[in-house]
C-alpha cells in the first residue's frame, strides 16, 4: 500500500504558474502508475494528467494539453505537476493518485486509481 501527501496548491493569479507536488511513502514508489484529478466547486472530479511507472508515457486532459507537465522523480518518490498560463477554470482541489503495477501505459478513469491523496487547493483569480 503506498500513502500520497500533496502539497504545493495555493492562490494565484491568471497567467502564474504553480508546481503541485505528491510525495508518495509505504511501498516502491516506482511499482505505481501516477495520475493527477482535479475537482472544482459543484463539479465531479476529472482527470487531469497521468504518468507511467517510469514517466515515458504521458497523457493529458485537452483542457489542460500544453500548459500542464506530468513528472515524477523515482529517487524522490514523488509526482510533480507543473502548471503554467493558469486560468481561473484551472481552480479546483487537485488530487493525486497511484495504479499498483508496472504499468505502461496511462489512465483517464479514476476508477483505475487505487489510493488517493488527501488533495491540495488551487484558486485562480482573474
């Protein structure tokens, strides 16, 4: 089983950028696929980016597809989510989550995740 703590979340304006961290303890960090969801007000939660095991895959939500960067750092045991040209649409509390297994590929459907961080805000104004 692994543990997920995010951090890095905060209030900023349009146009700054931010960098999400999840620092994952409690099992080889680098046997989980990683994936990034976010959950604004009054919405369900929605995919955002997502990682391989080693990071040579990647997959994005169109919303987000060439501001947003998926990283991680297997000696650090932690997933990275660097965000840029934020927009006040980008405001949501942004989870990360891990996939058991070496896997090679990515996943959209939080259904695929089995541990979740506890999430981390963002705010976006205008």
């Amino acid at each position: 089983q692994v543990q997920l703590v995010e951090s890095g979340g905060g209030l900023v304006q349009a146009g700054d950028s931010l960098r999400l961290s999840c620092v994952a303890s409690g099992r080889t960090f680098n046997a989980y696929a990683m994936g990034w969801f976010r959950q604004a007000p009054g919405k369900e939660r929605e995919f955002v980016a997502a990682s391989n095991w080693i990071g040579a895959n990647t997959d994005y939500a169109n919303s987000v597809k060439g501001r947003f960067t998926i990283s991680r750092d297997n000696v650090k045991n932690t997933l990275y989510l660097q965000m840029n040209s934020l927009k006040p649409e980008d405001t949501a509390v942004y989870y990360c989550a891990a996939r058991s297994g070496y896997i090679s590929g990515t996943s959209k459907s939080e259904r695929d995740y089995a541990y979740w961080g506890q999430g981390t805000q963002v705010t976006v104004s205008s």
